[in-house]
C-alpha cells in the first residue's frame, strides 16, 4: 500500500502523533541527547524503538537508572521537555498521513491517541498546521495506563462515540500497535509510507 486508506468497515480513525502524524522522533532524540549530555551519559537510541509512544517520564526513569545520575526523574524530565519546547516550532507533518487526514477531514471522525503530554502534543500539532483536524485528543495526561496499554486508544473510541472494533488506529511505535491490537481495533503501520 503506497497510501492510506480506510478499512472496510471503519467508522472511526485514530492517529498516534509523534512519528505518525508528525516527523518528531528525530527532534524528541536530539533532545535527549543534548539533556543527557548534562551528565555525561549517551542517550541510547535502542530505547526509542523500544518505547516510542510510552511518556517523557518513563523515558526519564529508564535513563536515571540506566546512567545512576543524581538527578530526579522530574528533573530529567523537565530539561528533555524545556529543550523540546524550544524546538516544537521545527517538526514537520509525515506527509502521505497528513494528507489523509486532510481528505478524510469532515467525512469520518478522527482523534489523537498519544503517549505525549497535553502541552508537548499542542505545540507539535500547532507546528505541522493540523491542530483543528480532530474532534478528540487523548494525550498522557488523560490516562493513568499508557501504551502498551490500551487505555489511549480506548478512550478515543469512547470519546468519538465508535466501538473500537470499529476504529481504526495508525502507528508507527511497537507500543502502540500493542495497545491497538489489545484494544481489537484495524492497524495501519505507517513506517511504510516514510
């Protein structure tokens, strides 16, 4: 498939946002890296496959006790997010799913289902001009159980008023697919149209 397209039978479409809808996963790694640096660690880039759609904090915790660093897991958490902050402004749209999102815009609901935070999620969909497409957002500020698990995507189903057997997610993160295929919800792995 070069392009997307939606399932038969779906009602509902559901985006992850970072490395989905938008090309962010090299902007959250530089910050990571320059974050890291603060304390003479090398960011693995191993665990951004591992856990792309998982939360700044569990990033954080991983890193504070893989590298010992003093620090607090807040505090590492808060230099990675103030140098994303900075850089949001940069991130551009993964072009074939934005267009999708487009063309379906007003024909069938949509939502976001993000293991990002309420503020990081904004300025990101703010930087690729999409921040009006969805009728939902759910972000990790809106559930306690995050990818792997299916709570996200759950509660977009929810929100669009959609069976989940009925959504439709598309995701780019090992996590996410996880949380989709627990949920019993269509998958669209959107590495292929990178």
């Amino acid at each position: 498939m070069i392009y997307p397209e939606v399932e038969p039978g779906v009602k509902g479409l559901i985006f992850d946002l970072d490395g989905t809808l938008a090309d962010s996963i090299p902007v959250h790694i530089h910050c990571w890296e320059e974050t890291c640096k603060t304390f003479n660690y090398k960011f693995p880039l191993d665990i951004m496959i591992k856990m792309t759609g998982m939360p700044t904090r569990r990033f954080a915790e991983y890193i504070k006790q893989d590298s010992g660093c003093s620090l607090s897991v807040d505090d590492i958490m808060h230099m990675k997010q103030a140098h994303f902050y900075k850089l949001a402004h940069t991130i551009k749209p993964v072009e074939k799913v934005a267009q999708f999102v487009k063309e379906n815009f007003g024909k069938i609901p949509m939502s976001i289902g993000t293991g990002g935070g309420k503020r990081s999620s904004g300025l990101i969909l703010e930087a690729i001009g999409m921040r009006d497409y969805f009728d939902v957002i759910v972000t990790a500020d809106d559930v306690t159980r995050h990818k792997p698990e299916p709570d996200t995507f759950l509660k977009c189903a929810e929100l669009m008023g959609i069976e989940p057997e009925a959504c439709q997610v598309f995701e780019d993160g090992e996590k996410g697919m996880e949380a989709a295929r627990t949920a019993g919800m269509v998958i669209t792995d959107v590495r292929q149209y990178y």
